[in-house]
C-alpha cells in the first residue's frame, strides 16, 4: 500500500471542532473571517474558500439563513447569490485565470451534500489538464498550490469583483 504524507490534515483531525452548523457559525462570527477564510460578506450572503477544495481557488457562496429548502428561501437572497456567483466566475476567470468553472448545489444528503442542513453553492476553478488518474485510481486528491497564498491572491481580487 502506497502513502500519501499529508502533515497539514494534522488541524482537521486534532483541531477546534465547531458544535452545530459550521456555515451558520461563520456567519455569526466576522470576527474570525480571516480565520475562517472569509472572502467577502453582505447582509444576505457570504463567501467562503472551500477548506477542502477540489483544486485551488474552490470557494462556496452561502446564505447567511438557515435552511436547507432551496424552494422556499426568500427570492431576494437567492437573486443575491446568483450576482455573487456572476461576480465569482469573473474573478475566477479573469483574475485567478481559470479556463472554465464548475458550479452547483447538492440538495440534500442523498444528492451528496457534505453540509446538508445549510444551502451552498460551489464555484470550482478548472483549468486544462487539471485533472489525473490519482483521484480516481488512487482514491487521492493533489492540491497544487498553498492554500494561504491562494486565499490571500484572491481577497486581493475581492474589492474588484464584489461589492
């Protein structure tokens, strides 16, 4: 059997385990936006680096309620996530220098939500090549990059593309 070193999982297994609802806990704390690697908040939404991403520069765009109903959140929050996800492809494009993006929600736990009791929508950055046979022989996902340095690029990039 092959390993794989992995020294920073260290903080997943060993760290703050957070009681309740992760995304309703950073929603009620902008003091540990940094902390939690807040991009970007408003009185409806918020986004947030995925802190197990698919590839460099996953982040999530969140609303600040409660609810895993998608059909019955209040239209004005979800017009607001569909401006912030416009603003998040253009900076994923445009600034980060994504060739494509991957989007979407899975509802429910059956549809392979991790966090399933809070609405999200995932923006995946994709560039060509980026992809392997590790992830589906070896079970294992690379990460490329510096996960501080990445979030760090893109707040930088957030007084540009979100208001």
């Amino acid at each position: 059997m092959e390993h794989l070193y992995a020294p920073w999982r260290t903080e997943y297994i060993r760290g703050e385990k957070i009681e309740g609802c992760v995304f309703c806990h950073i929603s009620q704390h902008p003091d540990l936006d940094e902390k939690h690697h807040l991009l970007f908040r408003d009185e409806r939404c918020f986004v947030v680096m995925n802190k197990y991403p698919y590839t460099p520069g996953h982040f999530m765009i969140i609303p600040h309620i409660h609810t895993e109903r998608l059909e019955t959140l209040d239209p004005r929050v979800w017009l607001r996530m569909s401006e912030l996800t416009q603003r998040g492809v253009a900076m994923l494009k445009e600034g980060f220098g994504a060739e494509g993006v991957n989007m979407g929600m899975n509802l429910g736990a059956a549809a392979g939500a991790g966090i399933a009791e809070h609405i999200h929508l995932h923006l995946v950055p994709r560039f060509s090549r980026d992809t392997n046979f590790i992830t589906t022989i070896g079970h294992t996902r690379v990460y490329s990059t510096d996960f501080q340095k990445v979030y760090e690029k893109l707040k930088g990039l957030v007084p540009k593309y979100f208001v």
